[in-house]
C-alpha cells in the first residue's frame, strides 16, 4: 500500500486496521442461491447503479497517509476487474463438488490492496440446491454482517411484492451494556455478583488471548501459522419450527437452542474421531453484536454520523464461552447443552468483561500501535477452537431482478482456527455453515453430527411433559 498526498474520504476503524493487517486477514463470502439460472446481462448497471452507491467503502481503497495513519480513499472503479464467471469442466449431473472446490480455492485467495477490496463470482451451473449461485466476496475491513445484510436488503426486493419491505423475525433489543440503574440496596447483592463474573471473565479472556490454548483436537489441529488457511464450506438446513419447539419446550431464547446444538454437535464429531478428546478443553468465540439498536437500520440510517449514531462498520466482540465436555454425566442429555449456553452466554453478556476488553484493546493500539492490537486479535482467534456468528435474514423470499432467491448463508474465511461455523436465518429456515480445515476436518462426518445432534435434541425436548 503506497502512500498518497491527495485528499481522503475517512479514517479507517481500528477494527478494520485489525482485520487487514500484517497478522490477519479476513474475508466474509455471501452466497446467494437462485431459483432459475441466473442472467448476467445487468450485472454492470446493478454494480453501478444499485451497489456503489450503498458506502463509499465500495469505491475505496485502504492507503496510507504522509503520517503513516490508514484512510480510505475514494478511486474510480473499473468494475470489470471485479466480475468473475468460471468456466467447469463438463458434468452430466450438478455441479455441487466443482463449485465447493471452487469455493475452496477462492477462500485462500487475498484480494488486491489496489483496488476496491469486494469482488462477485457468477456461477451459472446447476447444483442441488440452486439453478445458479452468486458469491460476493468482501473484505471484512469494510464492515461486519450487520452492515452488509442491510446493505444485502437495500440491494434486493421482495419476490411477492417489491414495494413491501421485508420482515424480520422478532427480537429483543439489545440493551447497552453500558447502561446504568438506580443504585438501591436491593441491588446489592446482584452487583457484588456482576463485579465477581466481571473480574473472573475479564482476567479468563485476557489469558485465554494471550497465554492460555484449546487442546489439540479433531476440530484444532494447531497446525503452523499461514496467511490464509485451506479450508472446504459445507453447511447444512433446519426448519426453524423445529428449533422454536425445542425452545418453547425448554424456556430458552432461540439462540440459546442453535449454540446447544451446535456445541452438542461438535462434541459428538470429536468423540466419532477420538473418545478421548470428548474431555478435551475447547472453547468457542461467539460474536456479539455491540450495537444497541433493534432491527437493521437503513443504509442511509447506518452511514449517518449525526450525534454519532453511524451503525455502518465493525462493532462486535467476542465472548468466550467454554463448549461442554460430552465425558461429563451432567450431559448424557443433549438439552443440557443448551441449557449451559443459556447460562454462559446470559452470564456473560451482563458482566463488563466485554467492554473492558475493548478498552485493553485500544490501550494496545494507543501504546503499541495498530498491527500489536491486530496480532492480540489474532492469538484471541488462535487460540480458541471454533468461531460462532449469526445473522438474521427475513422473513420474505427475495429477490434479485426478478432472480428469486432460494437460499442464503454466508462464511467468514481468514481466521486461523481449523472451524468456523456462521448462522443464517431466511424463510423460515435455518442455514448452518462450517469453514472446516482441508484434509483434517471430515466434512461428510461433521454434517451428519450436527443433523444427529438436532434429532436427538428434538426427541430428548418431546419427552418433557407440556
């Protein structure tokens, strides 16, 4: 990245430094899946007349400026350069295993610091799920999936009736972890309880970024640091009725029931692979979304800086949350799992230790610099087994000129752990997909637990009395 003397647009995030770095590089892969093959004549106009205009971000480039500080500069776009339309081999069937190899190989791939750092892949051959497939891959510098499914939304229409907005599936609005209450005696004891967890959370997340590791395992293999690491996407679909029955049964929140699962499922691959490491420590970063807004807001909403209210960029921590051993007779019952989650999770996202781990970070970078801050992200991600992040889509099937969008999920490709595992709500189904690290991870095998670990889930929730 050369430095320039011209005028710059803005500051880039200290987030963003830290997801483009020399220690890290992240990327988010969103996958659209159509109905019916999908007609790239309009490609050029919707990139320029619908795309760009969403954030400057899109028509920026990451520099350096005669002081050394990151800013994004606005540059002129050669869309051309960003379009890509593989060509497979011939295939009397789908397509399925040329398009995951494909997805593999441009996972791996870093984009050009010298362009706009976004770029789409147009796959026009059938698979088992799609007619055809749209990738868009983007640097996670440019925002985080909070920011790029409202832009998602702004980009695409309602299939039934696109003067409608879309609905999203009701949630509770997050409360500001900051927010504070009436001091009253009452209280006492719940803040004396909070103080303890803050203290206890905070000193575990800051040894876990820096000293203390996952055990080897067969979702982390400890393998040698490179840039980006090999990975294949696989994913698998659930009816989010059979998830809302699970969490009526147990009197959980829905994300509560998926991280059970998801927990439950991973201890159930890694006792296929080694009983021994169902013992085995292994902890999961589940992000939290820090925005206290309900909902997504307008691209307008996001970008606007008034009273500094802008949501557009990269505002999520990472909370550490231990995943149950199987070995433990506590959860011969897989609803345990779930009921762990609900507990860890609440726990934690009601003490300080996330905020104040964002102010250790920002003291890392004040007296460090930004690529010292970046690399302690890095050994946080690095030293844990897996990342979990969720998104919430509507309600409603969209659509993309007239292209009717079957499926969608997303994958976050980059980090150094051997699983990621991504979240994906969308007409009425929910899309679970993992980045598992090539030739270690069984990609077959660690689909069918986590299908194994929503039936047994759901048979052990039927034997609740209503």
């Amino acid at each position: 990245m050369e430095n320039f003397d011209e005028e710059v647009e803005e500051p880039v995030s200290p987030t963003g430094q830290y997801l483009n770095s020399s220690a890290l590089c992240v990327y988010i892969l969103g996958v659209l899946e159509f109905e019916i093959p999908f007609d790239d004549c309009q490609t050029l106009s919707l990139l320029h007349d619908v795309f760009l205009p969403i954030n400057t971000r899109f028509s920026s480039i990451m520099i350096r400026d005669k002081n050394g500080e990151r800013k994004w500069k606005k540059v002129e776009v050669k869309l051309e350069e960003h379009i890509n339309v593989p060509i497979f081999p011939t295939c009397n069937s789908f397509y399925d295993e040329y398009l995951d190899e494909y997805m593999s190989t441009i996972a791996m791939e870093h984009l050009p610091q010298h362009r706009p750092l976004w770029e789409i892949h147009i796959i026009k051959y059938p698979t088992t799920n799609a007619a055809g497939t749209l990738i868009f891959k983007l640097h996670h510098a440019l925002g985080d999936g909070y920011s790029l499914m409202g832009a998602l939304l702004s980009c695409l229409q309602r299939a039934d009736d696109p003067s409608l907005p879309f609905t999203l599936p009701s949630s509770q609005r997050l409360k500001s972890i900051f927010k504070t209450k009436a001091l009253s005696f009452k209280r006492l004891p719940s803040i004396f309880s909070s103080a303890f967890h803050t203290i206890s959370d905070f000193g575990w997340s800051t040894l876990k970024s820096s000293l203390l590791e996952d055990d080897q395992t067969p979702i982390r293999s400890r393998a040698e640091d490179i840039k980006l690491r090999h990975v294949t996407i696989s994913n698998v679909s659930f009816s989010m009725d059979h998830i809302k029955e699970v969490k009526s049964k147990l009197g959980v929140g829905i994300n509560d029931v998926i991280s059970g699962l998801i927990f439950f499922g991973i201890r159930l691959y890694m006792q296929e692979i080694n009983m021994e490491s169902s013992k085995a420590h292994s902890t999961a970063l589940v992000l939290l979304n820090t925005r206290n807004i309900g909902g997504y807001k307008s691209v307008k909403e996001m970008v606007d800086k008034t009273n500094n209210v802008a949501a557009w960029g990269n505002r999520f921590a990472f909370l550490h949350v231990p995943i149950p051993e199987l070995s433990d007779a506590k959860f011969a019952n897989p609803l345990e799992f779930i009921w762990e989650a609900h507990k860890e999770i609440t726990r934690k996202k009601n003490s300080l230790a996330t905020p104040l781990t964002g102010m250790l970070l920002d003291m890392v970078k004040k007296l460090r610099g930004p690529e010292a801050a970046a690399r302690y992200v890095y050994s946080t991600l690095r030293n844990s087994s897996t990342t979990i992040s969720n998104i919430i889509g509507p309600v409603e099937q969209m659509a993309l000129v007239n292209h009717p969008v079957k499926g969608l999920y997303f994958m976050v490709v980059g980090p150094p752990e051997s699983l990621t595992i991504t979240i994906m709500s969308y007409m009425g189904k929910l899309r679970i997909a993992f980045g598992l690290e090539k030739d270690f991870i069984d990609k077959q095998k660690f689909k069918s637990c986590m299908e194994n670990s929503l039936e047994m889930i759901i048979m052990a929730a039927k034997k609740i009395s209503a």
